[in-house]
C-alpha cells in the first residue's frame, strides 16, 4: 500500500512495526472491532523485523501430550510412544524465569506472560499458525526414545519465515494495511493524549492521525551508537542477529513524550555466533550462524583458555548469556572445541557452507589452525581438561548427568567428555545481538506509561520494546510468546480504548 498524493489513510489504531508483536497486536485490535494501519521502516521483502530470523522455540505452559495435541493435532501414535514430552507447568515456567532474571522480572508481567502462554497459542493456532514438536532442537535420542528438556517441546513450524507468513496471510484477509518503507519519525500529541504518528514516506513528511497508537517495533539492538552508550564498551563492535531495522527509534519516539523507562537497559540477548557472519541477519541463513552446541564441548579464547562452565544448563538456558561472556574476551572472539563422540549432537546450523571451521587429527594440528589463538594454551588447556577426576556416570544429554570434572580453574559441570576421539572439529565465534533489554514500563494492559506511573493516553506497547520482563538472562522462546501475549492484550486494549470515545 502507498499513499498517494493528499490521500491519507485514516484508522482507528496504528500500528509500528510489522512483526511478530505487531501483526498480532493488529490481529487482536481488528478483531475487537478497531480499523487499524500498520507501518513498517524495511522494504516488504525485509520486513517482521526480528520474527522473520527466529528458529521458531515457543515457550508455554503444558501438562503432557492432551495440552500439546491442541496446538498440534497431526501429533499420532508414533510421537505418543517414541517421545517423552514431559511437561512445563506454571510453576517449572516461573522458576526458570525468576532463577535466569535473579528474580527481579517484573511480577505483574510475568503472571501474565505465563498464565496467558496456552490461550495464546490456542489463539494463534486460530489465525493460521503451524505448530510442531522440536525434535532435534531440545530433544535428543536416548535408547530408543527422544526425551525433552528445558520446557520447549512446542515450535513454531518452519521458524520465523512461516510464523510471519501465516501472520500476514491473516492479516491481510482481515483487512489490515500496512505502509513498508515507512520509518515512524514521531508520536503526534492531541489535546487528551497520542494521536497519531509522523512519518516518512517516498521522501515526504506526513502525519497519520489516529486515535490510538501501538508501538511494537523492537528494541535498540540495531543501533551502534546505544548499544554502546547503554550496553557498554565495545558492544558498538557486536554482529547484530536479526533485522538491521530495529535501531530503538520506537523508543526514542515514546521518551520525547515523556514515557518512562523500565527494564535492564545495560542488558541484552547475546548469543555464540559465526566469527565470519555478515554484521547484520540474513534471512536466507536465518538463525543458523548460531552455535548453540557448546555444552558438548569446550570454548577457549585468545589465550587457548577456558572462560564458561560449557556445562552449567540446557543451553536454553544459557545461551542468551554466553554470547555476552565471548565479548569479554581478548578480541572478541572464541573457538568451540568438539571431538567426534558428540558431533552428531550438533545441530544443522555447524554444517551450513557460511561456517567458521577447523578440523584436525591431533590437537598439534588444531592448534596451528586457530588463528588468534595461543597454541601452547590451547594445548595446555585440552591436556588440563582431559586429565581432570569425573565421576564414573554415564553421558546423557537429554539430563543434568553430572559428568562433571573437578579441581579445573572453571569446571564443567554436566556432559564433560573427555575429548579424545580425532579428528577434532573446532568453530569460530563472535557475539551476536538478539535483543535490547531495555524498554518502556507498561500497564498490566499495555499501557505506556510516564514517570508517575500515569497511562499515556492512546499510546499502547508490546514485544520486545517493553521493559522488565528480561534481567541479566533469558530462557529460549519466551520472546515468541511474550511478544504473541502482549500484542494480543495490546490490541485488544488499543480497540476498547477507541470505543470508550476517552480522548
């Protein structure tokens, strides 16, 4: 859609942002009886912003196969017999999120997010989305049977790419427009509060009235400039994961009117990515320059050292953070160390031809081969880790197995093989930025709020612009659900606002 000359759209509730948060919190809004426009800065083939990049991880709460089978009914007998999906209950959901924030998520937000996962995802089921069980991601093959771990039996069927095709299918048979190409440059004020948005479109300033605004165009994670001024040194220097479009504007827009901040802003989502990777996505590639793999190995830095326990948890758990570790490393950079005993654990994305990777039969070799790297510490390293005590338990990567190693500066406390079966594979990793931390306090109804805990009026949020659900740490999937959840709850409130005629 374009905007020709003197023909302005007019609607109920716009909407920033094109992507997971937003077509769901437009989704809600028109079905709650709202018109609504949606504006997006990328070009359409670029749009969705970080949803299009997602591999698809879906955290809700479930009690076994009957919750799982109304999110996904082509489950059959087969998966009943040949899969323990376990379960995820309210209270396994916020133990892991108090555990991984060091309980300071805000409460409110939280109840919401959890108690409100399996209705939404019932509901998105409703607007076309696919789900499917995450088989090879956060399953593996243990005796004759898949064994799920970490509370993410449930995916996003075909990722990011197909959950926002399904999204935009549905919304566009409702009705609902959007302007690509079109970066919001401010929030319009009215006498009773937003009232609409200023924006840039084929090179011309114009203002989109309308009497309610919802902003859900991600956080700053795109923007050099605060990633360094709030994430600190060198975090300018960080690939960015996802959409190059997402540079806080959404943010900057809603503080200018005087919307209060929340959150962990000097935090983000950091992950283990490709030491080669371009400096933002590529969607063709998706997710897959993540290396997620570590726990079944050793990651050592410039001086050949170990810096993490590979071991502490699931790497659902631990990979939002690990990233953040590599970026405290001289150079900012690190090699994953594997040896053929637990390759075939490894997902796809360490087969991919775009792959930083060395590959060697004695650890002499290996060490000539990492370039950065020093190699007597390398080696001293793999000898240290190799001849530490461990437990006589078996490997298990499907549980805590405790194989651990013991009397190691840093020791690896779960899944600690030794690693003796050549030829050794080793792969190059940086950080990449998923998302800011950092966000806009919000009403349990969405609701931007200012610095006296006052509703902004009209002005609605929801995603991963929203401040205080995430500290220090994040549990994989939950930005799926929470941005579904919260856009849900934000359109919904956007639309009864619009019909309360308060303005």
């Amino acid at each position: 859609m374009d905007i020709a000359q003197g023909d302005i759209p007019q609607r109920d509730i716009i909407v920033v942002g094109a992507g997971n948060a937003a077509t769901c919190a437009a989704l809600s809004a028109r079905e709650n009886g709202a018109s609504v426009l949606m504006l997006e800065i990328a070009p359409e083939p670029y749009a969705c912003g970080n949803s299009a990049f997602t591999g698809g991880a879906f955290r809700v709460v479930y009690h076994g196969f009957d919750d799982l089978a109304q999110l996904i009914p082509d489950m059959g007998d087969h998966d009943r017999g040949n899969v323990d999906v376990g379960t995820y209950t309210e209270e396994q959901y916020y133990d892991d999120v108090g555990r991984l924030t060091e309980w300071r998520s805000d409460p409110d937000l939280t109840e919401i997010l959890i108690t409100r996962s399996f209705e939404t995802g019932r509901w998105m089921r409703e607007k076309g989305v696919r789900f499917q069980l995450g088989l090879g991601r956060q399953a593996f093959k243990v005796d004759g049977k898949f064994k799920f771990w970490g509370g993410l039996a449930c995916h996003i069927w075909g990722g990011g790419k197909e959950l926002m095709k399904a999204l935009h299918a549905r919304r566009a048979r409702e009705g609902i427009d959007v302007l690509y190409e079109t970066p919001a440059l401010a929030l319009l004020q009215g006498d009773n509060g937003v009232a609409g948005v200023r924006v840039r479109h084929q090179g011309r300033q114009i203002d989109l009235r309308s009497k309610a605004v919802i902003l859900a165009c991600g956080g700053f994670e795109a923007n050099a400039e605060m990633r360094a001024r709030y994430l600190g040194p060198n975090w300018d220097l960080a690939k960015v994961r996802g959409t190059k479009y997402n540079t806080g504007q959404g943010l900057k827009m809603a503080l200018d009117i005087g919307a209060a901040p929340a959150g962990h802003w000097s935090g983000c989502h950091s992950v283990q990515w490709d030491l080669n990777a371009p400096p933002v996505g590529d969607l063709d590639v998706g997710d897959r320059f993540q290396k997620h793999g570590y726990p079944f190995g050793i990651v050592v830095n410039a001086r050949g050292e170990r810096f993490i326990d590979e071991g502490l948890d699931f790497h659902s758990y631990t990979y939002a953070r690990y990233g953040a570790e590599v970026m405290n490393q001289p150079g900012l950079f690190a090699w994953q160390i594997f040896d053929q005993k637990t390759l075939h654990l490894l997902r796809d994305e360490y087969r991919i031809p775009r792959c930083t990777k060395e590959k060697a039969d004695t650890w002499e070799e290996l060490a000539g081969k990492l370039d950065g790297v020093d190699a007597r510490g390398f080696l001293d390293t793999i000898r240290a880790f190799n001849a530490a005590p461990r437990p006589d338990v078996k490997f298990n990567p499907n549980i805590h197995d405790g194989l651990r190693t013991s009397g190691l500066a840093i020791d690896k406390t779960n899944w600690a093989q030794k690693l003796d079966q050549p030829p050794y594979e080793a792969y190059g990793v940086t950080s990449g930025v998923t998302f800011t931390f950092g966000g806009l306090k919000v009403s349990n109804d969405t609701e931007v709020q200012d610095a006296a805990g006052t509703a902004i009026p009209g002005l609605f949020a929801a995603g991963e612009i929203i401040g205080g659900l995430y500290y220090h740490n994040y549990a994989s999937g939950t930005g799926l659900m929470a941005g579904a959840v919260f856009g849900k709850i934000a359109g919904r409130s956007a639309a009864g606002y619009v019909a309360s005629g308060v303005r």
